[in-house]
C-alpha cells in the first residue's frame, strides 16, 4: 500500500525523476510556459511554486533553498530570474502560480498533453506566436 507516499513515481528512478523535475523546472522559468504529459505537469506545479515560494521571501536563506533544488552555475542564474523577475509580480498572491491547460493526447503514443504556465505574468508575444504556429501545425 501507498498509505501517505507523496507524489508520482513516472516510472522512473529517484534520481532521474529529481533529474526531470529539476529540467522542467528550468525550462518554466526560462520560457515562461512548457509543453508536457499531464502528469508531469501536475508534479511540476508543485516544485515550481515552492521555488515561487522560496524566491518572494527573497532572504539569503531562501536563495540558498532554490540553489539546492537547482543546483549549478545555471541554477544560480535562475534563482536570480526567480527572485528579480518572477516573484515580485506574485507578491500579494498566497499560492496558485500556475495553471495547466490540459490540449489533446499526443499523436504517436496518445499520451495526454497539458501546457503548464505562470498565472497572470506578462508573456513576451514571441511565445504566444510560437505557440500558435505549433497548434495549428498539430491539428
């Protein structure tokens, strides 16, 4: 039995859904919004809006707790997108950074889809016209 185990396993190993979380993570807070299964984007919300969390209190501890789920030079980097760019806009918001807007199941193995993104953050057009050449490239 699972009695209180937190968490997907996405038939992975440890180590690698850590590796994985730590990838998505990255590549969240760089573009801003992902494009992934849906149950990796369900536990990703979780491990983002943590380091959402973390970085609004801004406090060298805080940093320091980001860097350590984001370990490495490009880590740091993003720590300080983290606290300068992202968390200022969610100052006045207790939770709920993000938002999964579930799309259709993949076309080769029919896995279901989600675009996971940051709730009400300004999102450059460049990412927005992206998007829509993809979706009209799927359907």
């Amino acid at each position: 039995m699972r009695h209180r185990k937190r968490g997907r396993k996405l038939n992975r190993t440890s180590s690698h859904k850590k590796a994985l979380m730590r990838n998505l993570a990255i590549s969240m807070i760089t573009h801003k919004r992902i494009k992934t299964t849906d149950a990796k984007a369900k536990e990703l919300r979780s491990f983002v809006e943590r380091l959402v969390t973390y970085a609004k209190k801004g406090d060298l501890h805080n940093r320091r707790l980001i860097q350590k789920k984001l370990p490495g030079k490009l880590g740091r980097d993003i720590a300080n997108t983290l606290i300068h760019d992202i968390a200022p806009d969610y100052s006045d918001r207790n939770g709920g950074y993000t938002r999964i807007i579930k799309l259709s199941n993949r076309k080769n193995d029919n896995a279901p889809i989600s675009l996971i993104e940051f709730v009400d953050l300004s999102v450059s057009s460049e990412v927005v016209e992206d998007d829509n050449k993809d979706s009209k490239v799927n359907k």
